[in-house]
C-alpha cells in the first residue's frame, strides 16, 4: 500500500484427495499396583475417505482400492475454496508488526466414505468390566509361544479377536472446514540480517483453540544460509527450543524446522513432535533495499 503497510492477499483452489476424522480415540492402561495385571479400555470411532473408491471385504473388516472403476474425474468431485489474508506494519527502519490469518476455507466432499469403529470385546478369559485383562503368562505359554508355531499363531489370532473392527460405507457429501490459523507479530529488525520476533500463533481445530507464543531470532549468515531459533510455551507444554534451518540457492529455497529439537530427535521425549521439510520455487523481480528509511 505504502513504503509502511502491506497486505497480502492468496486465494487457494483446494482438491481434496484423502480425509482422516476422529470421532472419537481413546485409549487407557490401568495397572494394578499389587498384582501389576494390566487393564485396557480403548474406543474408536473415525470417518475416513479417499478419491479413489473403496470396497469393504470380510463382512466389513478390511478394506481395499478399488482402482478398477477409478476415474481422474473422481480426483475433482472434492473441490474447496481457501483464503490465506496478512498484513504488515512498520512504524520504522527497526520495528514493525504484522497479522495474518491462513487457511480458512472449506472442502465438499462428494465421494463415499468410510465409518471405522472399535472396542474391546467379550471373547473369553481376557475380557474383564469391559476392557481387555491381562496379568501374565505361565511358564509353560511362554515355552509354548517360543517352541510352537501352530500355538504361537492361535494364541495371536486370540489376542486379535478382543479388537474387532468394524467398517462400513457412508454417504459423505459433507463440508468440513480446515483447520484455520491465526497469528500476530512484534519484530525489532537489528539489522537487514538479523531480527528478533514475539510470535503468538492460534490454530483452529474444529471448536477447540489450541494458542501458542514464541520468542525467536532469526540470522542470514555467509549470504544463503538462514537461521532461526526458538522457544515456544503453550498450554501444558514450556520446553521447547526450535530450530530452523533454510539455504537461498536462487530461484529454490530448501529448508527444515522443527518446534522441538529435543522430540525431533527423541520422538517419545516430548509432547509435542512437529517438523517440516520444504522447497519453495521463487519466481518474478526481487524486491531490493526492502529496508529503506522512513523518515522516522
């Protein structure tokens, strides 16, 4: 707009192509401090679907694409519409503002889906109030389980019937709303290479808001290479230190973040695990000395 305030403006075409929705998933372990017999409650209840068709085999325990009667037009039947809106402010050559708000949008789901549905069932000695009971093996199943392929094999296909699954076709010509964002910005630009940023970000999830902060500085070092570090709070979660890396090697930028180091390596050391790999294709005239005095 001026040399202080730009807003940006992406509309996105969306097709859809898979779609995972959980009903409901949860799954408990209860261990007896005596006996150390161990009790597990668990429910599923998820919607899934797929572009290409689906045929439901065994009476509705598995499944299979069924690429025979599939179509490239059936790629199109889940057609959506996205908004990406963002605006920056900057009050001077050193520290500005910005919002944006990403994704918000929807998908019409057109082609069939899928209701996949589980619990534990009543199928014998390992069934107790309604869960799966299970305190130990004897000495001689575990010989049993090591030394005999027929009863190793039984003894699974037990352990399996206590698990069934339940999948059945439905009708999906909803719309589902994606998962939007929100976020604001405070950046003190120390100079065009180095800048400190106060980040809080929101993603929408269904009708639940899931809101995080970040502080973060951010480096162009030996001219393509790009540096972020970062640390984050949210609800429950106060340990973690991101990293980012990215390389300009115009007209690609390749980079990998991750929002903590520590899970990233440690997957089951953390709350939270999130990393992201990309490459951007650049096209078009670069904007030079985007810093340019104000006057301020």
């Amino acid at each position: 707009v001026n040399d202080r305030l730009s807003i940006g403006v992406r509309p996105k075409l969306l097709m859809g192509l898979a779609y995972v929705k959980s009903n409901e998933l949860n799954a408990r372990i209860y261990t007896d401090p005596e006996s150390y017999a161990m009790t597990l409650h668990y429910k599923a209840d998820i919607d899934a679907g797929l572009a290409i068709p689906i045929k439901i085999l065994d009476g509705g325990e598995s499944i299979e694409l069924d690429f025979d009667n599939f179509r490239i037009s059936d790629a199109f039947r889940n057609m959506g519409f996205a908004l990406d809106l963002g605006a920056t402010y900057r009050f001077n050559d050193h520290l500005g503002i910005g919002l944006s708000v990403s994704d918000l949008g929807f998908i019409s789901w057109k082609t069939p889906g899928i209701k996949i549905e589980s619990q534990v069932a009543d199928e014998g000695q390992f069934y107790r109030d309604g869960g799966f009971f299970f305190n130990g093996l004897t000495a001689n199943q575990i010989e049993r389980l090591i030394q005999d392929d027929g009863y190793l094999k039984a003894f699974g296909d037990t352990l399996l019937s206590y698990f069934p699954i339940h999948i059945n076709e439905t009708e999906n010509t909803t719309t589902s709303m994606l998962n939007a964002k929100i976020a604001a910005e405070v950046y003190y630009q120390i100079n065009p290479k180095h800048r400190f940023t106060a980040y809080f970000q929101g993603n929408i999830i269904g009708k639940t808001f899931f809101p995080r902060l970040t502080l973060a500085y951010n480096a162009n070092l030996v001219g393509v290479f790009d540096l972020c570090a970062h640390y984050t709070v949210m609800p429950g979660s106060y340990g973690n230190l991101g990293l980012g890396v990215g390389f300009n090697l115009w007209p690609i930028y390749l980079y990998f973040a991750t929002d903590n180091i520590f899970s990233a390596v440690n997957p089951l050391s953390g709350r939270n695990v999130n990393a992201q790999v990309g490459l951007v294709v650049k096209w078009g005239k670069v904007r030079e000395n985007i810093l340019q005095p104000t006057g301020v």
